[in-house]
C-alpha cells in the first residue's frame, strides 16, 4: 500500500515517470475474491464508516462543464501495451475523476498473477486547464470510477469505451450497436419506500485483471459498502472481437445486511422512458418517441412470457410479479426504427439488458417501478428482483447470475409473437359520438414464423381480462403491408379506477403471443 508520505515524496518521480509508459509503483498484496468477501463479511459486523470524501468544498466547483474539461489522456491507459509496461495488453484503462456528482474516492487495483497493486491517483492523467479547480485536491484524492475501450488495435482508433463503472454502485455498458443507454447497479435498497429513505452503497474499491485473449473475460472485482450494507461482486465480463454479440458479464455476489432492509432490490436495472407512441402530452415535444427502454419481459418459472409497457405515470407506483425461480427478465428496446425516434442521439440503437439466474431466485417478485418524468436527462424506471422472505439485519444473499446487453433478449421464444406496439385513444366507435370514460387499446404484435401460421380468413381470438372496469368491442385484425396483427378492445373506467389489465391471441385455444400486461388508470391517460 502506498502511504501518504510515500506518495508525497514521490510526486516528482511520479511526475517525470508519467511520461514514460505506465509503471505501477505501489507495492503488490496477495488478493483473491474469497478474501474480498471475507472483508466484506467483517465490514458488516462493524460500524458503518462512510468513503473519503477529499476537500468538499473544492470538489463542489467541478461542475458539469469544469468535469467536461478534466479529459483522461489515453497514452495514460493502463492495459494498453505500451512497451515495458508491467500489465498484459487488454482493453485500455481509463479513470474518471471526481466531480460535483461524483465526490467519493473510488480505489483502484490492478490484478496480476494473483498480486494487487494500488494505481494512485495523479493529476497527469488528465489533460487539465491551468485554472481547473482540480488542481487544489489533495494527492489522495483518488479517482471517481474507471471504464475500458476497445482493444488496442490500430484500428480501432479513436477507440470507444464499452463498459463504465461511476457513482455510487452503478455500471453501464454498450450493446451490439455501439450504443449507452440504460444502467445496472450492484443493488438498490428501499427505492420508492414511503416508510425508509432510498440508499445508494457505493463500490469503493475495484480489482480488475486482465489476460492477452481479446475473447477472454476481464474479471473485476469490487468491494460494496454503505450504511445498511455490505458486499463483495465479481464480474467476469465479455467483450470480445465479434462486437454484433454485445456486452456479456457473469456477476458472483455476495451481500451481507447491516441492519434491515424495506425493499431489497437484488439484481437492478434502472432506465429512462419519457413517452412511447402512447403516453405523449401534447406540444410536449417534436419528436415521436423518447425512451432507453419500452417495455418489461419476463419469463417466468412456469414458462409464461410477459410484456409489461413502460409508463411516465401521474405519481409514483411499484408493480410486483410473483414468482418463483423466474428463468430470467429485462428492460428491453424493443423498437429499432429511428423513424420513430428521429434523434440523432439513437434511442433506436440503445442496448436491451436481460437478467438470467445461474442459482435459482427462490421465491419472490420482479418489482417494476415507474416515476413521473418531464424530461429525458432523469432515469425514471427501475425493475429488481425482491425475495420474498424479509430483508433482515444479518442475513447474507449469495447471488450468481449473467447480464446480457445486446439489440434483443438473447433467449426469445420462437414459438410466439412478440408485443411491438401498444396504442391507446378514445373508446367507441369511429365515425359515431364517443362514449365518455371509455378507452381503446389496439396492440400489436410481430413474428413472421408465428403469424403467418394464420389461414386466410382466420381472426385469432383475443384473450383480454381487467380487475375492472368492464371490458367490450373486443376484435383482430391484420395490419396492412406486413405480418403483424393487431388486438384491439375498448375498456369503460371510471376516472379514479385502476385497472390491472392481461391479454393475449390465440388460435384454436392455443397461444400465438406473448402475454400483455398493462397497468391503465385514466388519471395517468395524458393524450386523451
């Protein structure tokens, strides 16, 4: 470990060693993840002691714009094959530094042969303006969070990162098409309790070893702590040359509580929906569609496929799905149409994420949380699994599971159409005066295999319940120009009723889709 007079009385040698390829010059420690997990364990039993936090009040000027200009320097990567560096050349290396948003010191550690070593933190791995409030930080201050480009090839030049670990316990990463979009986080306590404050435990410390395999996974490890909490996760995470596959992790994690937890969300994935091609108030904004994800799939222990809609609801609402050992759920983008976006910010390239256990869940529910949104820059949805027993003081949650970030779930039945659109508007019949307090819902679904099955002349049933409200013009239909068909029903609802709504097509008593599950209050009707 690198003290702090050692770094002091290095800071000159530091300085002049920066320029040459990167050379470590903290002293290794043996490191393994059962030891990480062996501290975590005892971090619980004690006192929770919050991360440095280096001069606040300097930390507090690094606003939006002063981050923006503190720009890694990517001869500095660690990982990058500089010749006579001491680490194997993998996906180049980079830090972010902290910031008016990002204000905890996150220690970094790289792996080698089973030996950690310290990276310490330097000014001269920022290219940095001469009046950056930056420079007043002390010389522990550490770093923020880290990311990993491309591999290292000539050709990758300018390179693009594909995974990013910042703030608190979240981490993103780029899909097939090369895109950011949604995020997962190491855990989420009490989100949307009305009873306890939400709480976000940080990663504080990360462990990241590579090998010379492109294909090869890059294991990082890291250490979580925070006031209820704590945890040690490893994750083993795919990359690769053939970048069509996406991003693929396998997450070992084991979690230990402090003290009691309302809501345990195991497993989270947080994401943006603004509005879809429902949902839109008027003027609200030119482009057709704003959403990182559209809809929640689940595919349950029983084999049932679900597709949940997102919603920008009125207030606050949590949706549970009771299951038990669920085969896997995600927050999906399932519209690749930038017609339908019209951004040059390439919503319609945005990664789905899909969760797999590898140890079974157990018993419990896929929660759903939606919050109200005015605009695109709030993460507003959230979806995690909660076991079903209490989440009390003492408890430890060994969890193994993959993540999968790519254009589509990677386990689609094929036997079944999917949901592509749901539309919403006023019930009745066109052409004819329009009932008051009655809606249309026309929901669409696609695969060729499965809708082409379909004989000439056939409408396929539509299986549509509702806990209330009273359910009627129920009717299919083909959509012109294409294979997909359309389920169409009308819902009378008073203006203060919820209803929790399922539906499906079938033909001769046999599913042909997916199941749709929607939560419609009129309240929360905002076009109409």
């Amino acid at each position: 470990m690198l003290s702090r007079r050692a770094l002091l009385q290095g800071a000159t040698a530091l300085a002049g060693a920066m320029m040459m390829p990167v050379r470590l010059m903290a002293q290794a420690t043996p490191f393994s993840h059962e030891a990480l997990v062996a501290r975590a364990q005892d971090l619980a039993a004690a006192a929770y002691v919050p991360p440095y936090q280096p001069s606040p009040e300097v930390v507090a000027q690094i606003d939006y714009t002063q981050h923006g200009k503190l720009k890694f320097r990517p001869e500095k990567a660690l990982f990058a094959g500089q010749p006579g560096s001491e680490l194997p050349a993998g996906y180049p290396l980079e830090f972010f530094h902290l910031g008016q948003f990002f204000t905890r010191r996150v220690r970094m550690y790289t792996v080698v042969n089973g030996q950690a070593t310290e990276v310490p933190y330097s000014t001269d791995f920022f290219e940095m303006p001469e009046d950056s409030p930056a420079r007043k930080l002390p010389a522990d201050a550490g770093f923020a969070g880290f990311r990993l480009q491309e591999w290292h090839t000539e050709a990758d030049w300018p390179r693009q990162d594909w995974v990013a670990f910042l703030g608190a316990s979240y981490f993103r990463a780029i899909g097939a098409a090369g895109q950011y979009g949604l995020s997962a986080r190491g855990v989420s306590l009490n989100a949307a309790d009305p009873d306890a404050p939400e709480e976000f435990p940080d990663f504080t410390e990360f462990y990241i070893e590579q090998s010379a395999d492109p294909n090869a996974p890059v294991v990082v490890s890291a250490l979580l702590d925070g006031p209820s909490i704590t945890g040690a996760y490893r994750f083993r995470m795919i990359r690769g040359l053939d970048r069509a596959k996406g991003v693929q992790m396998e997450v070992e994690a084991t979690v230990f509580l402090r003290r009691d937890v309302d809501r345990l969300g195991l497993t989270p994935l947080t994401s943006m929906f603004w509005f879809g091609e429902y949902g839109k108030l008027r003027l609200s904004d030119w482009r057709p569609e704003v959403h990182d994800s559209d809809g929640l799939a689940l595919w349950t222990g029983s084999g049932e496929r679900i597709w949940r809609p997102l919603n920008n609801p009125a207030f606050t609402r949590v949706s549970a799905f009771v299951d038990e050992n669920p085969r896997g759920f995600g927050l999906l983008q399932r519209d690749r149409n930038f017609d339908h976006f019209l951004d040059g910010v390439m919503y319609d390239r945005r990664p789905c994420l899909w969760v797999e256990p590898v140890t079974p869940f157990g018993r419990g529910s896929v929660q759903l949380l939606e919050i109200p949104t005015d605009d695109e820059i709030h993460d507003n949805i959230g979806a995690f699994w909660v076991p079903e027993t209490p989440a009390t003081a003492g408890n430890r949650y060994d969890l193994h599971y993959r993540l999968y970030w790519q254009s589509t779930e990677p386990f689609a039945a094929e036997n079944i159409a999917q949901t592509v659109a749901t539309r919403i508007g006023r019930g009745g019949t066109p052409g004819q005066p329009r009932p008051p307090g009655v809606y249309h819902f026309g929901v669409e679904f696609d695969r060729p295999a499965v809708m082409q099955r379909i004989p000439w002349g056939v409408f396929p049933e539509v299986v549509v319940t509702t806990s209330a409200g009273t359910i009627s013009r129920i009717f299919s239909e083909p959509v012109p120009n294409g294979n997909i068909w359309r389920a169409n029903f009308d819902i009378a609802l008073g203006p203060d009723e919820s209803a929790d709504l399922r539906m499906y097509m079938a033909m001769d008593g046999v599913p042909l889709t997916e199941t749709w599950s929607y939560q419609f209050s009129p309240r929360t009707a905002m076009e109409l």
